[in-house]
C-alpha cells in the first residue's frame, strides 16, 4: 500500500491503474519511469515535490572517470542525462586526457537551474508518463503468501491506484538526518518522506547506515580569483549524447573553474575539531584513534587523516550563468558552522570569503543489494525494485544508471519479458550492478575505471555500438537512435575491415600515403603491416592512410567524429582481440547457471562463511559466485564440479 498526499497530478490525470509506479524524481527515478514509459508501460512517478524533479542537490557536475562512461552507457540505451547535460551545461573538460581514451572522463559543469528546466520539460513530455505529487508512505504486499507484489495502492485518503510493478527510487530519504558537527539539524528545506516501519518488513530490516558530507556553498563575489589558478574548458567541447555532435553552449561563453589548495593552518583546524564531526568515530580507548565512517565522496576531515602532510585540492566550481553561488568542490564536511568558516577563511584567495549555504551530512538507511537480482527486481518480492542511493552508492550517474535499469526491467516483467541483464563485459553499468548485487558495499559505492576487467573493449567511445542495438531488441531504444547508430556501424565495421585487409611493406606504405618522417616500431625486410597496424604502431592517422587509398576512405575522412572513432578502435585493436578471448572465457564459467534450490549449507566442501555467502547472495552463475568476497578458489572448483555432476542428474 502507498499511501502520500494527492496534491495534483500533470496530464494523464490520477488514472486508477498503472502498469509501474516509481517513486522518486531524482536520477535515478526521472531515468526508470522515462524508460518504463519508452517501453509501453503506463507509469506514474511520484514526487514529493514536483518542483525538485531533475533537481542536482550536491555538486552541480556530471561525469567524470568512470562517472563519464556511465552517461554515455545510459545513453546508448536512449537514457535522459547525456541529453540533459548537453543543453544546460556551462564547462565542459574531459579529464585523462594524458591516458588512453579508454579511460578519459567526459565531465561538465551545469546550471543547475537549467538542468533542472530542461530535465523537468523532457519528463512532462514523455508520453505515457504521469506526474503525482505526494509522500509515499507504505506498500502492501498481497495476502496470498506467495510474495507477489499486491496491485492496490492506497492514499492517505483513501483513494486507491493499483500498479503491476514499482521502483523505489527514495534517495537519502529513508530515515534520514541532516548534521551539522553532531547537532541534529534542520532538514535545510529537503522535504524528507518518511517510510513508516512496515516498509522495512519488504527487505531484511536494513540496519545499514551510511552518512555522505557536503561541502559549504560560497558567495563567489567574495572570492579573490585573481589568488587562483584559473581551469578552462575545452576548446571544442565533447557531447555527452551520441544523438549531439555539439553542446549547447558556443565554447568561447563557457565559464571558467578556479584551482586552490588547503595547507597546514587548514588542517590543524580540521584536526583539532575532529571530535565535533559525525564522519569520526572517536576511539576514546589508547592513543587518540578516529574510525572514517565516509570514503566517497571523501570527506576533507577523513583526507587530512589519510593523507597527512599532504595540500588538498579545491575546486571552486560556479553553479550557473545567472548565480553568485560556487561549489567548493573537494572539502566535504561535517564540522560546526563557526568552524567551517575558519577552515574556509584559512585557504589561499578565500581569505574574505562568505559562506551562503554550510555545510553538512546527510545520514540514512539503505538496503543491503545483495538482496536484488542483477535486473535490480528484490529477491524476496516479485515485481518491486531497489535503484539509487537506497542500495548503497553515491553520484548522480551511479543513480542514474541503476534508474534506467531498474525501469526498462520493471516494464519488461509486466510485459512477461525476460530482463535486460548487463554483463561486466556488457558496460560499465553491469560492473555496477554486478558488484552491488555480489559483494554488497560497506561504503558508498562510487564507479572507477579501474572496477572494470575489461576497460579497452568499455570505451566511453564506443558505448552505443556496444549497448544501443541491445536497447531497441528490448524496446527502449526509438527508431530515431537506433537507424543513426546502424548508419555509424555500417561506416565503421567498413573502414575497420577495410583497413584489416590492406597489407604492404613498410616502403609501399611510405610510397603509396607520402608518409615522410613515418617512425614504426618493426623493422623487417618485406614484412606487411595492414592499416590497423599502421594505426597501432605508427604515427600515422587514418586521413594519412586515405591519401593512398582515396576510394575506400571517401565517406569517412570528411566526418571527423567517425575518422577519431575509428582511429581509437584501430590502436586498440590487437589489445581487444586478446581481451576478447579473455570475455569468451569469462562468459563461459559466467553463464554456467547455479540451480535456484541449490542449498548450500548442506556442501560439505565449503567452511560455514562460504555457505553463509552463498546462501544470502544466491548468485546465478559461476561467474557472480568468484566475485563474492570470501569464496576461495578451491571452493570454486569442487563447487563446478558439484554443478556439473549435479546437472547430469537432474537432466
């Protein structure tokens, strides 16, 4: 049962029936209910402000490494954010840029007031989409025992709706509490809704707490930016959306970032407070000791502990066009307002600086994700989902991703339709969910570039040639994308095969493409080198090759975007074949599925935390049971034995 206030509703109406209900009109909510939506499903996403949806309530960027690959996954598959970003952004960077393109990190700065707009005009338009404002209270399951999702959802008035599925997409919502230093605060106007206690008899109780920091928000017009390093954008902005060979914003109009650092005055005054901040666990026992109870995003109380010694970078990052608001990116905290001042005072051109917004913690209950399916539906309770800071991680994206995912699923589970499962070899979302729903986190989870076994072949580069196709089998890719991203393939499967089967000498090479001043790394007497070697190991581009071979490369050296798509592939190319082969291998114990009633406390096998493990995660296959922490490598072994001889029997 949902019971929450009906204040009104936006275009559809109150209907009396839903296929999904999702609530929460974060990330991760906007994303599941407009992919439910693009999916057929009726959905009604419910708010407890409607004003707030799209709403960016940390740090006013998206992206980053790893963060970065995520939005270009969610757009693969016809997502909302990369879009968004596109049109409201005010500084676009991409980081890494010293490393490979496997691993840079598109990244933006937004307004937040246009981001916000713009999220707000693309969910009121997406059809079969409706719009109820209200405080979820509880759900009721069904009463015939069989655990199945009950269909009736009731107002605090009585009203009823009825829905097939639903999404729970609540944020820091559940339970949650706002610090400044150990002092319960305000909730600084975050209307919190509160589950009442039988919404935890849904899940396990969940008992697990996590707090995140932010840091205070400044009045730029007290900054003295001329003591700063300033950070510019890039000159020819990268688009988040494949859909978009261009940002919004015209390059030269972008606003600049600012650089500082903290010193030691900075850090005695963290360090003499931090028994006033709640991120410190005080050990009063012995030596003076502080327990981190927040890595991500690390809090600066936590960085001087860590890393003593050592000057923190600041950030200051604007947070739009039309506001005298900065973010100071990189100092996250808890501590009392008086003392965040000092702290703030003591930095290198904030000196004068006026605090608009203190900073502060925000403490709250999340569920343990082991206890979903890699399609993020709960295992207790058929057709209700977990996506968002509610199983544990942190971040827009890490949000956003789970969202989508946790929408198309919920849509295709009404439809009677197998799930979309992504694989670690799939994209950097399976990464996600694939250790969310197997190790659990203890911490707020955060993706990495360096979570990815596989990081050459999940390029954020080549994200819709990997996810879109899967996207429109399932029905939540449009037309529109999905005949843009084919016409892309066809061109760039042409030029790669192509550039396979050319093969010459080093000298026909020179001859035939003027390549003056080529340096190659083999120097073999009539040995052949195809195009895709000459890409790997000479300083050569794919516009130097067309000189030579002007009829096979026509179409694509005049479209820049393609000619650098394919020039990545082609230096990755010997390095992904070998990768591919390690996927090939990866999938084959992945896919070996464990039987769903397989009991394994009665595995003789296995010491009593195996069996523990195993029992609570339950995982599918093979491939998920190596990556749960505490399973040895000889447990894997007796326990593939086990299945095979165990399917021999039962087939």
């Amino acid at each position: 049962m949902l019971r929450f206030t009906r204040n009104f509703c936006y275009r559809l109406g109150c209907d009396s029936f839903y296929d999904v209900i999702v609530v929460g009109g974060g990330h991760a909510g906007t994303e599941s209910a407009a992919a439910a939506a693009r999916n057929g499903s009726r959905v009604c996403l419910i708010s407890h402000d409607l004003t707030k949806i799209g709403e960016m309530s940390c740090n006013p960027s998206f992206g980053g490494i790893g963060k970065g690959h995520l939005i270009r996954e969610i757009d693969a598959l016809d997502g909302l954010c990369g879009r968004i970003c596109d049109l409201s952004g005010i500084h676009y960077k991409v980081l890494n840029k010293r490393k490979g393109p496997a691993v840079w990190g598109l990244r933006a700065q937004m307004d937040r007031n246009l981001y916000r707009s713009n999220m707000q005009v693309e969910i009121k338009s997406t059809p079969n989409l409706s719009l109820l404002q209200g405080a979820v209270v509880d759900l009721i399951l069904s009463s015939d025992g069989d655990k199945q999702l009950g269909r009736n959802y009731v107002l605090h008035n009585g009203s009823i709706i009825k829905a097939r599925s639903v999404v729970l997409t609540t944020g820091t919502f559940l339970r949650g509490k706002i610090y400044i230093g150990k002092t319960l605060s305000i909730f600084l106007n975050r209307d919190v809704t509160n589950f009442i206690d039988h919404e935890y008899e849904i899940m396990d109780p969940l008992g697990n707490r996590v707090i995140h920091g932010t840091p205070p928000r400044l009045d730029g017009r007290t900054i003295d930016y001329k003591k700063l390093v300033i950070q510019h954008g890039d000159e020819k902005p990268t688009p988040f959306s494949f859909l978009n060979r261009a940002v919004k914003i015209e390059p030269a109009e972008q606003l600049p970032c600012f650089l500082t650092l903290t010193n030691s005055n900075t850090h005695s005054i963290i360090t003499r407070h931090l028994h006033l901040t709640p991120h410190i666990k005080e050990e009063v026992c012995g030596p003076r000791q502080y327990l981190l109870f927040m890595q991500y995003c690390p809090s600066i109380e936590s960085k001087v502990i860590r890393f003593r010694g050592r000057n923190h970078q600041i950030f200051l990052e604007p947070e739009g066009f039309d506001s005298s608001i900065v973010y100071p990116n990189g100092i996250s905290c808890t501590l009392p307002e008086n003392i965040q001042k000092a702290m703030i005072r003591s930095v290198h051109g904030l000196e004068d600086v006026e605090i608009v917004q203190t900073g502060y913690g925000v403490e709250y209950d999340y569920i343990d994700p082991r206890q979903l399916k890699p399609s993020l539906e709960t295992r207790k309770v058929s057709g209700l989902f977990f996506a968002g800071q509610i199983n544990g991680t942190t971040g827009y994206e890490e949000a956003a991703a789970q969202g989508i995912i946790a929408g198309i699923n919920s849509s295709l589970m009404v439809k009677g339709m197998s799930p979309l499962i992504l694989d670690r070899a799939d994209g950097y979302i399976g990464v996600l969910i694939d250790d969310l729903t197997t190790r659990g986190t203890t911490e707020p989870y955060r993706m990495f570039t360096s979570r990815a076994e596989f990081r050459l072949r999940l390029r954020p580069d080549n994200a819709d040639l990997r996810l879109t196709e899967k996207g429109y089998k399932v029905g939540i890719v449009r037309e529109q994308r999905f005949e843009k991203m084919v016409k892309i393939k066809t061109k760039f499967d042409k030029a790669i095969n192509t550039l396979r089967e050319l093969k010459f000498s080093e000298s026909s090479w020179k001859a035939r493409c003027n390549l003056s001043g080529m340096r190659h790394s083999v120097t073999k007497v009539n040995f052949f080198f195809s195009g895709l070697e000459m890409l790997i190991n000479s300083r050569v581009s794919l516009s130097d090759i067309s000189r030579g071979f002007p009829a096979e490369f026509r179409d694509i050296v005049e479209d820049d975007y393609l000619c650098n798509r394919i020039e990545i592939e082609g230096s990755y190319a010997n390095a992904i074949e070998r990768q591919n082969k390690d996927v090939s291998e990866l999938r084959r114990l992945e896919y070996l599925a464990l039987p769903d009633d397989l009991d394994y406390t009665r595995l003789g096998f296995l010491d009593e935390e195996e069996k523990e493990k195993l029992s609570t995660v339950a995982p599918r296959t093979l491939g998920s049971a190596s990556r749960i922490d505490g399973i040895s490598a000889s447990s894997l072994v007796q326990l593939l034995k086990f299945v095979k001889k165990y399917k021999q029997i039962h087939t």
